[in-house]
C-alpha cells in the first residue's frame, strides 16, 4: 500500500511538472510566434505598401496602441521625450524658466508664466508676451511642445527670442543665457491665523517630504504654531519614496506606510518610516480634492488609517497602481504598472479596472470594509474620501468661458501694463471700481457660451420640427431666446464673487508669481474656512478621529 501510495505521489508530481513545462513552453511560443508575425507585418508595410512610410512613426504608433490597451498610465518614452520625464521626477530642467502655452485662436505660443529668480524673469520677460522667432526661426503655428523643445537646452547655452508684447508698438528681442531650472513642489507655505501653519505641496519630485518638514519647522521658529493645514488638492502624485518620507513628518519611525503587491510574489515590498517625525501630536488637517492621486493618496490614506489627522476637501482619485520604468534600448523606456499598492488599514484605493482598453468601476456593493487604527470604517475600491466634505459650488458657463477663452489672462496682462504695481499679495482686493473696468473689457469681446438652458432649448426646437410641432411653439421658443440673451448679460454679476476670485489670483501671479497666486487664493476658500474651523473645535476634531 505504501508502495502504492508512492507511486501515485510521484506520478502526480510528474504531471504536475510537465503541465507547468507545458504551459510555460506554450505561453513563450505564443511569445515567440507573435514577434515573428508582427515583425513580418512591419517588414512588409515598409517593403511593398503603395505610398512611403515613415518606420519610426509606423513603430510608435503600434506600440502606443499596444500599451493603450492596458492602462493609462503605461506608456513608451522615446529619447526625444526623456527631458520630459525626468522634468516630472525631478522637477528640474535646463531652459529659460517659464511656463508657455498655445492660447485659443494665436499664432504664436504665449509665456504665461516666467518662473521668479530664473531667465525670464530677470530678462523682463512677462506673462502674455508671445515668443515669435527663436534664433532667427519663426515661431508661427508652432506648439507649445515644439516651442518648448527648442527652448530647453544645456545650462549656460545662450538663446535669442523675438518678443511680442501687448501694448508695445515694435517687438524685440531678448537674450537669455539658459540654466538649470527647479520648479518648487513647495510653492507656498505660512500663516492662516495665529496659531495655523499651512503649506502646500504640488508634485512628490524629489525632496517633497523635506520641503514639506523644513517649511513647517521655519514656521514653528517663527510662530506660536499649534495646529497645521497640508494642501494636498490637486496633487497628482510622483515618487512613491517621498509619499513615505512625507508621512513621516507626522507619523513615526518604523510604521508601515505602504506595501505593493505584483503578480509576482518575490517582487511584493513594504515601505516603512525610517525616522523620527518631526511631530507626532500637532493636530493636522489635509486637504483633498478629485484631483489629489496616486501618492497623495498614499499621504492622506496613512492619515486616515492610523488616525493621524483629519481629511478635509472631496473625495480623491482613486490611483492605486504603481508605475515603474525599464529600459528597452536607445536611450528611451517603457514606464509599466508592475503592482498596486495597499495603504495601513490593507485596502487599495484604485477605483477603476482595465482589460482589453476598457474601464469600468468598481461598484459599492463590492467593496470591502476595512478598519482604521481606531477601528473607524473605511473602504476599498474608491479613492480616499474626506472625514469632512466640502461642498463647492458648480463652475458656471460665464466663468469656464471667461477662462477657456482666455479673456481673464487678457485683462490681467493689460491691468499689468497700467498698473507697476498693486498692494501685497494677502492684501490685494479686486475692487468694485476694477470690476465695472472689467465688465467693459468684456464688453469688446465676443464670448461665446452656451447655457444649460439654451441646450435644452435647441433640443426642444430641434424634436419639435421633426415631430411637426415647431410652427405652433415658433414663437413660443424665440421669445424664450430672447429672455435667456438677456438675462446672460447679468451673469457677470451673477458671478460675480467667483470670477472676482479668478481675476485675483491671475493678476496677483504676474506681481508675486506662484506664491502670490496660492497667498490670495486663500482669501474665502471654503476649503480652509473648513479646516479652520474643525481645528479651533478640538472637541469635534477628537471625535471624528476616535
């Protein structure tokens, strides 16, 4: 019977072995046999198609669409797009400091924001000037990319811009020597009130947790700090290894702060604070939004799940993948999801599945419970939802076309160059005064827009003439028309609160740049009326977090 039972043992191993050696051998001749086809396919589309073809673009476009249909966040960089990637890593990259971008309806590429201490700034250079030559070569029609490529370069390099400025008769040339420029993940940090510290941090390039600790610590020098506000909204993430060196200004040495798992086990990891925070009691709130991801989520998660803090704002994006880079030859590299990650309570926020290029959600009733350090309720399969949600009122029609038709960037680079100079940042008001001046720079523009209630009025008229009522309700509709023209006139002042804010913060910007923009965005952000006022009820800030 032993003997038997031997027998059958290693016969079961054995087949258990060949099954495993042939399903290996299958998946890497399926492996070997498709990279045969493809290559085939590509030689002979070279070869013998009817018109000339470009084999680098053929290449990239099989490739992009290859990886497009696993996730979004799986992408080739060729060499030409290193500069590009390294820039969102680091944050730094060798050109003239500014920020330029293609406006509706121009020819040419506009600087709409030259970066405080670097070349263009120095040089003079303004938001709303338009690049037109660089070195002798027009500039017309050419993207933001584009312009951008040729303008970044070696730190020292010189180049020469022609300029064309509003308000200036001739245009002009600039030289500026270019140099290696650091974009702040810390753009702005200070006092809300007495006792509230504040900073803000926009990308986790290098040096994010750092920044973040030595703000904080300059405001405790300074200031009787008793409390503190991290603005997380609208962070998108960046280097999984600052989400943990961040959490570790409030949490201390040696917690678990994430792990990730892959599909395979040995390259599963856990990532732990490796020192002692910088405080571990100051009541803290952090601030989210639908746009706060992937290692921000990591940061107000672990806050969440060991009940460090309180999370302010709306719920975030659900990022839950971790992305990683190879490199596949020629100096250009496939960025990959290799895992997901899993914050301290164990559960992952990534909201959306991908298979085959389509996404679909995850649904409530499959979402699994998970416990804080407390023993709170909290959720996977979502991105991180706030303890305390702010509601924010709708964008409206005037304001996303005041925006998107760049007549508020118009009006501040004129307000520019009739005013040398305003009050400081956290001082300046938008006056009424200003706002009548406004409303008549409206008043030269064609704005076009369409309200919630012209759509469904045109739908309206538009089934009324296939169903042979339109003759009857014709007139009915026109006077409709009329009433909604005019009462779109008034939406400036309907609007007005909101879009005086926008102003605020886009004439503030070409005084003060980015820390003048974040410092007047402060003044009536529901956001930070709400953090401040669960900070100052430490009774009902205790409570939410036990």
């Amino acid at each position: 019977m032993k003997k038997y039972k031997k027998t059958f043992l290693l016969a079961a191993i054995v087949g258990l072995s060949a099954m495993f050696v042939s399903t290996d051998y299958n998946k890497y001749f399926e492996i070997s046999k498709n990279l045969e086809i493809f290559a085939n396919i590509y030689k002979e589309l070279n070869t013998s198609y009817v018109d000339e073809i470009d084999p680098a673009k053929l290449m990239r476009t099989g490739v992009d669409a290859m990886v497009k249909s696993l996730d979004p966040y799986t992408n080739y960089i060729s060499e030409s797009e290193i500069a590009g990637f390294k820039l969102q890593v680091t944050g730094r990259y060798g050109g003239i400091g500014a920020s330029i971008r293609k406006l509706k309806d121009r020819d040419y590429v506009v600087i709409t924001e030259p970066y405080e201490g670097f070349p263009a700034e120095k040089a003079g250079l303004q938001a709303g000037d338009e690049i037109i030559s660089i070195a002798g070569k027009s500039a017309k029609d050419k993207s933001t990319k584009e312009v951008s490529d040729i303008l970044k370069g070696a730190p020292g390099d010189e180049v020469t811009i022609t300029v064309r400025r509003p308000g200036t008769p001739k245009d002009f040339d600039v030289s500026l020597k270019r140099k290696e420029v650091k974009i702040p993940n810390v753009p702005y940090s200070g006092m809300l009130d007495d006792e509230t510290a504040y900073v803000t941090l926009t990308t986790f390039t290098e040096r994010a947790g750092a920044n973040v600790g030595d703000a904080i610590q300059k405001l405790k020098k300074d200031n009787d700090v008793k409390s503190v506000v991290l603005d997380l909204r609208g962070n998108g993430g960046g280097l999984l290894k600052e989400a943990v060196n961040l959490s570790n200004v409030f949490i201390d040495k040696n917690e678990e702060v994430v792990t990730t798992r892959s599909r395979n086990v040995e390259n599963d990891r856990s990532f732990r604070t490796l020192n002692k925070s910088l405080d571990m009691e100051i009541p803290l709130v952090v601030l989210i939004d639908g746009s706060s991801a992937s290692a921000s989520e990591i940061v107000s998660g672990v806050v969440q799940d060991l009940d460090r803090g309180v999370l302010v704002g709306q719920e975030s994006f659900g990022k839950g993948l971790v992305q990683n880079t190879r490199q596949v030859g020629y100096n250009s590299k496939l960025k990959l999801t290799t895992a997901k990650y899993y914050i301290p309570s164990g559960r992952c926020i990534q909201a959306v599945n991908y298979k085959d290029g389509k996404t679909s959600t995850i649904k409530d009733s499959l979402r699994t419970e998970f416990k804080t350090r407390n023993g709170r309720s909290v959720f996977d399969g979502a991105g991180v939802k706030p303890d305390i949600e702010v509601e924010i009122p709708e964008v409206s029609n005037v304001e996303r076309a005041l925006v998107l038709q760049n007549v508020i960037f118009d009006y501040a680079t004129q307000y520019k160059l009739k005013n040398e100079k305003i009050a400081q940042a956290s001082e300046y008001t938008f006056t009424d005064a200003d706002f009548k001046d406004f409303e008549q720079f409206v008043a030269g523009r064609d704005i076009d827009y369409e309200t919630s209630s012209e759509k469904e009025l045109k739908q309206l008229e538009e089934k009324s003439k296939k169903e042979n009522y339109y003759d009857a309700i014709k007139a009915d509709i026109e006077a409709m028309k009329r009433k909604i023209d005019a009462d779109k006139k008034k939406d400036l002042y309907k609007h007005k609160t909101s879009i005086t804010r926008l102003i605020e913060r886009e004439i503030v910007q070409r005084y003060y740049y980015q820390k003048g923009a974040v410092e007047v965005g402060l003044k009536g952000d529901p956001y930070i009326e709400a953090a401040l006022k669960v900070l100052k009820d430490q009774q009902r800030y205790k409570s939410i977090l036990k």
